[in-house]
C-alpha cells in the first residue's frame, strides 16, 4: 500500500497530448476530456485507466483501454480496481459513522477494546481511535514481523500469510515511536487496527478479518451510498481489471490481517459517487449544490471525516480524519492515493469549487508518482475552470 501522502507539487494542470477517451452512459464534453487524457498518459504500464471528473452539477467517466493485455474487455466505469490506501477513507467513515451512533468516541482508548497486556505501554497517555485516524498513535508504519511472514510473496502478494491474529500479537510487542499525539507518522499499521477494532474482536474468527470488516462496511456505508461495485474481494470474473506491475501480470493481492488499509476494490462511477457524498454533506459546498441524500447518521459521518484535525508542517497543509487537506486560496483541496502491486489510485475533491476527480490504472505505482501527480494536477485545472 502506498502511503497516500505523495511529494505532490501544487502547480496547475496543464494541457498535454492525450489518447482519446472512450466515455460511458453520456459522452464527456471538453470539460472532462481535457482534464483526463493527461492522466491517462501517465499511467505508464497500464492497460486501462478510468477517471471520473465532476465540475459543479457536470458528471462524467473517462476510460481508457481494456481490462488486461491480452483478451481483455474495454474498461468502463464499472470496472473494478485495487484501490489500495484509498480503503482508508472509508475505513475514517465507518469511524465517524460509528461515532455518529454514539457506538464508539473519538477518545476511546485501545483498552476500551483490547486488555491492557495486549496493547503498547503507553507513553504519556493512551492511544485513542482519533489517533488510529490521524495517524498520530506513535505505531510504526507497519506491524513487526510482517514481512517475516511474506518471505517470496514481498513484491505480489505480500501480506496475504498475515492474519489478525498476526496483527494482535505485533501490537503486543510494538514499542511506540512517539508519545500519541505528539508526532504524525503515516502508518498502515494503526489504520488497520482502527478497522479491526470497529468491527468488534469479541466474536468470530478472528484470522481472516477481510469478511467481517466487508460485511460492516456494506451495511454501514456501502449500501447506503449505493455503492454496490465496491466490496473487499476480486469480483466475478470479466469484472476486474488485471493488475500489472514490475513487468508482468499481479495475482489479486489478499490482505486477511489488514483489510481497513488496504482491501477495498472499487469501481470509478462508485469512488465518484463517494466523492459526491463528501461534497454535499460539506460545510464548504457552494450555494446552490445538491442537498445531501445520505442517511442520518452517515450524514454526519460524511462531515466529521472531513472536518481538519492536525496542522502539519508547511503550513498548508493540514489532515481530516485519514483525508489530506492542502490549503489553498481558491479552496482547500481533499486528497488521498493509493497502490498496490498491479494498481495505483487518487480521489480528491474541493468542497468551494465543486469539483471532484477519481483516477484508477491497473499498474503499480511509479517511483515518482507521477500518475498521482498528473490527477491532482488535473483536479487543480478542474478548479480553476469557470
């Protein structure tokens, strides 16, 4: 999984060759196929792309090629694609969702969940779910021991041998990096427990924690926001886009331990629809925008993720719950990425402009995060459109 928070460089986008799109449902005009057909042109190893583009009430999805090298179906905006780190936004969601029920608090300790002899030694105080969501929980990026458990598999499949189980006796012998609150250090880690732990770890089987954080998620988010392309699993076959990475085709990549990190599979109309819900349940929306269709109380939940928490370093930059927050004058900025071993993804969005962009290609991502760094280019120059 990458870590979402890429080097990205806050130019505007800017106008360069591109392939012609093949659009779903409604032909894109100009305004979509602009902005995507640079995106596309980045995905350097990738078979098909597919970027979703909103600009105030304008809609669209943009596909590029077909869903494998060899004998594959044309991508559409139904195909589905790893998604990597992006899981983690709707693993933030589930969070303020269930703080919205009034089930878990932000301020929840580990303890209220785990005993005592299970969690870090605290340093300073106890790590709560707010810093599981910030990133700021003192946890090392990932858990000890991971990788021990992946030997042969690092590069297609690395975390598939590491369960929950796994993930409970790591936490039991990590040492904190830092006292919980006092330092942001990106970790896949924390995440990953705060998803284990919103599932609940008093029922079941606790080996395999892919079905259980699946099947909360649907219940809670998923099916509310009619995102029924998007699940923790490969789906049927033609479906999926075969991943591509390090110079051949990459098995689906199965994450038993860590599912709230990194599982998510999901299509562009889906992502493009959650970006949607983000901007109508918005403080920030422009007058004018689309009253919100959620249910009470993913409603709230929708505002809470993306309401800022931290302010990092720079001073234009800031983080949500999970969402990175690049300030701007024009409007602050939500994004996130995401990658796994044959697949790269981006969603972001600007509550004041509008505007929103999903990006997904089946091919790992690129040592400079270039196909990352396209998008959120392309998502600048949608912003600066009238």
């Amino acid at each position: 999984m990458t870590d979402g928070r890429p080097g990205i460089r806050d130019t505007p986008g800017t106008a360069r060759p591109y392939d012609t799109g093949t659009p779903t449902d409604a032909p894109p005009g100009a305004w979509a196929l602009g902005p995507a057909g640079p995106v596309a042109a980045a995905a350097r190893g990738a078979s098909g792309v597919a970027v979703a583009l909103r600009h105030g009430h304008r809609r669209a999805v943009v596909t590029y090629g077909r869903t494998a090298r060899e004998g594959g179906a044309p991508v559409t905006a139904d195909t589905r694609f790893e998604t990597g780190s992006l899981t983690k936004c709707l693993t933030a969601l589930l969070f303020a969702e269930r703080v919205a029920r009034g089930e878990v608090a932000h301020g929840d300790p580990l303890t209220r969940f785990l005993p005592p002899d299970a969690v870090p030694e605290p340093r300073g105080g106890p790590v709560t779910l707010l810093h599981l969501a910030t990133h700021t929980s003192g946890l090392p990026r990932l858990p000890p021991g991971l990788f021990g458990s992946a030997t042969g598999r690092r590069l297609s499949n690395p975390y598939a041998r590491f369960d929950t189980d796994d993930l409970l006796d790591a936490l039991a012998r990590t040492r904190l990096r830092a006292r919980p609150g006092e330092r942001m250090r990106y970790s896949n880690f924390g995440v990953a427990l705060l998803g284990h732990l919103l599932t609940g770890t008093g029922e079941g089987p606790t080996a395999d924690g892919t079905a259980r954080y699946g099947d909360l998620l649907a219940a809670r988010v998923l099916d509310p926001l009619g995102l029924h392309g998007t699940s923790c699993v490969p789906g049927p076959p033609g479906t999926t886009a075969t991943g591509y990475g390090h110079g051949g085709a990459r098995a689906p990549w199965e994450i038993p331990g860590l599912p709230g990190a990194g599982a998510v599979r999901s299509t562009a109309r889906d992502l493009l629809t959650l970006l949607d819900a983000h901007l109508e349940a918005h403080p920030g929306a422009p007058p004018g925008a689309p009253p919100p269709t959620a249910p009470l109380p993913l409603r709230a939940a929708l505002a809470d993720v993306t309401r800022p928490r931290l302010a990092l370093r720079g001073g234009a930059k800031r983080l949500a719950l999970v969402w990175n927050i690049r300030v701007r004058a024009g409007g602050d900025v939500y994004h996130h990425s995401g990658g796994t071993s044959g697949f790269t993804a981006f969603a972001g969005f600007c509550p004041r402009r509008g505007t929103a962009l999903v990006a997904l290609a089946n091919t790992t991502p690129d040592a400079g995060h270039g196909f990352i760094q396209s998008a959120y280019e392309a998502l600048l120059a949608l912003g600066a459109r009238g």
